[in-house]
C-alpha cells in the first residue's frame, strides 16, 4: 500500500509535468540598444529593438525593403517621455532612431522610421495581445504580416488622433497567431509614420510597446491521463520485479 501511494504520487507529478512541458509564455516590450531583455523582465530570447532605417515621406516602405540609415547606425535610444507623451507601458521603454527624437530634442524630419525585435517560441498556435503608442502613429508587423493599421493624424497638432497615438495605448488582442520555432525566429517590425503639424517642421517620434502571448493548444486531458497510468503502470512492474528479485 505504501508502494502504491508514492506510486500515484509519481504518476500525478508525471502527469503534470508534462502539461507544463507543451506551455509556451512569452513576454516582450520595446528597449534599447545596450539594453537586455531579462534586466527589464521580458522574456531571455528577445533581442533590442533595431532601427532597421528611415524612409522619406511618400509612402511606408515595403518590409522587405533596406531603409536608408541615418547618422550610419543601427542601434536605438531610450527616449523620455518629458511630459508630452504618455508614460511607457510595463517595464518598457520609448525607442527612438537618434538619443534626441524625443520630446525636447531635435525634431526629425517628416517619413517613415522602421524598427525591428526578435524573439523566440517552441512554435504552434498563440493567443496574446500588444500595447502600442507611437508619435505620430505606427503600423506594426509580426512576420511580415500587418497586424496593427496605422492610426489616422486627423487635426491633432500633438500627435495621431486616433491609436496608435502618442497620449494612450492601442491594446489590440492576438488570436489564433501563429509564432515560428526556432532561436529568433520571430520578428515584430514596426514603421512608425512622423508627419508632424503642417508647417512646424517636424516634432518628436518615437515608438513603445509591449506585449505577450501564451501558446493557444494544452494537452488533452485524455492524453495526460494515459500518460500517467502509463508510468504508473511501469513502475509497478519494476516493484513487482524488484520484491520477487529479493525474496
């Protein structure tokens, strides 16, 4: 009897172990260059936002296109929000091209500032969500495909009119998406549009976010169950074989 209570007990620990097993959690947000994810809480495998290049005013560049890079780095910059744009959200940060596109600095010129981030996931089904702002408004990508538009400037002097805006998050929920195996095998892509008021030349851009998603398929139940029995059966037999062994 004894025996087969530590026995229940291993194929219950086996059972659950299991389920945890097939769960994927990922948690992501926009930090800088020099920056790493784990300091800020965000999940180990994603890399800092990139600053894949700038796009003159026209229209926004294709993703995969080579956008122009300004001052001929990559690297991305904290940005403060200085009392103009909303506070980041979580533990994330404002990101800009240059350390004085923010509020304060030197405004950039009008057109299309993209970013990038990788990240990692076993792969499969996801259900998440993302908090975006951005000055003047972004439109974001995951793998290539549009899954934030870009928010219409309207009037507003300040920035976008309606999300993605600088003065409030734009929570858009994720369902069904599918994320890629693989070591950065992911890639959010955001072009952020700065148009600045007509005729002020310009005005801070920036971009911020964060966002999570949870793999979307456990395993059934009916699987779990069988997986436990299984190893409760196994080990049963190894006992049985162990106490006739020593008899």
């Amino acid at each position: 009897m004894k025996n087969l209570s530590k026995l229940a007990v291993l194929g219950s620990l086996l059972a659950a172990s299991a389920s945890f097993a097939f769960a994927d959690s990922i948690s992501l947000g926009s930090f800088a260059t020099n920056t790493t994810a784990v300091s800020l809480g965000f999940s180990a495998s994603q890399t800092a936002m990139n600053f894949a290049g700038y796009t003159s005013f026209a229209a926004p560049p294709a993703v995969a296109s080579t956008p122009t890079l300004l001052s001929g780095t990559a690297n991305s910059y904290t940005l403060l929000a200085n009392g103009v744009w909303a506070a980041p959200t979580g533990a994330s940060t404002w990101v800009g091209y240059a350390a004085n596109a923010g509020p304060g600095g030197t405004d950039p010129g009008y057109g299309y500032y993209q970013f990038t981030t990788e990240f990692t996931a076993l792969g499969g089904t996801y259900n998440g969500s993302i908090d975006l702002m951005a000055d003047d408004t972004a439109e974001v990508l995951l793998n290539g495909v549009v899954i934030v538009p870009f928010g219409a400037l309207g009037a507003d002097t300040h920035c976008a009119s309606s999300p993605a805006s600088c003065s409030a998050g734009d929570i858009v929920n994720l369902t069904g998406i599918t994320l890629l195996s693989g070591p950065d095998a992911n890639m959010y892509t955001f072009v952020v549009e700065q148009a600045g008021a007509v005729g002020s030349g310009g005005d801070p851009s920036g971009v911020n976010f964060t966002s999570s998603f949870a793999s979307a398929v456990t395993p059934e139940p009916s699987t779990l169950v069988l997986l436990g029995t299984g190893m409760l059966c196994a080990s049963g037999f190894f006992f049985r074989r162990r106490k006739s062994l020593t008899v």
